[in-house]
C-alpha cells in the first residue's frame, strides 16, 4: 500500500525509526509497526509525513509520481471533505448505504464523514482513491485539481 514510500522516504533523508516516531509524537515501535504494516497508520499522521517529507499524499499511496501539488493547502478541510465526498458519491450514483456497503463500515459513519464531523481513516481514502482513480489530495480538500488521476492499471 503505502509503506513502501514512507519507508523509502524515510531512509532516503537518513531518518531512524525513533527520529520518525518523535516527529509524529509516538514511539519507535509503533512507527516500526506502521512502517512494516502490522497496523494502519491513522491519516493525522500520514499527513504530519507528506508536510515533513513535502509530498503528496497521491505520491505516498502512489498513485502517480507527482510529489507535491502547487497550491497544496497543510490542513484537511473536513466540511470540504465532506461535501467532496458527498460529491464524489453522487457522481458514482452511490447512497450512504452503497459506500457503506462498499467500504465495509456503517451508514453512520458515511454521515460522519459527509458532515466534516470525522476525517475519512486512512484505509476507506486510500481504496475509494484507488478504486476510482480520485486524488486523495483533492478528496480530503488539499488541492482542487487534478481530481482524478490518470488509471495506471
């Protein structure tokens, strides 16, 4: 998935395990665990990467080569996630249910997301990204183009 990259990344600078896990706040194993993809990095923390390494995250899923977008804003914008999200579903012709079903998860929490009251996690971005090829930087409001990516299937 994505811990290719960040390992990459990380040993590309020179960086420990134990430098990553202090620039994220967490300790060297949990980083280690992420890196080795025993447990799925929480977005927060993936993003707190892209602004250290100045990457997208398209590049860190690797779903293209772009490393950083002009006009990337640092933040997640979670009410322009939601709205973007809400989009995304109705362009597809998707219910909640649908993307629920889809993602594995509850309608509630299709709702929380579409309501900018959660982040989108890591996992449900990266495979709703992948699976139709949306640019994770524009879904959670990093950029506003490109929002989607050429199918490198």
């Amino acid at each position: 998935m994505y811990t290719t990259k960040i390992k990459e990344l990380r040993e590309r600078i020179g960086l420990t395990k134990t430098e990553v896990g202090k620039i994220l706040g967490i300790d060297r194993s949990q980083y280690g665990h992420y890196e080795n993809d025993d447990f799925t990095i929480p977005i927060k923390h993936i993003i707190t990467l892209c602004d250290y390494y100045n990457v997208s995250l398209d590049y860190i899923f690797e779903f293209n080569d772009t490393k950083k977008y002009p006009h990337s804003k640092p933040e997640i914008d979670k009410k322009l996630m939601g709205l973007r999200l809400k989009e995304f579903r109705k362009e597809n012709k998707l219910t909640q249910t649908d993307l629920a079903e889809f993602l594995n998860t509850t309608f509630s929490t299709i709702s929380s997301y579409e309501r900018g009251i959660n982040i989108l996690s890591t996992n449900y971005l990266y495979i709703i990204s992948k699976k139709y090829h949306l640019s994770a930087d524009y879904l959670l409001g990093k950029i506003d183009y490109p929002k989607y990516l050429k199918n490198n299937d």
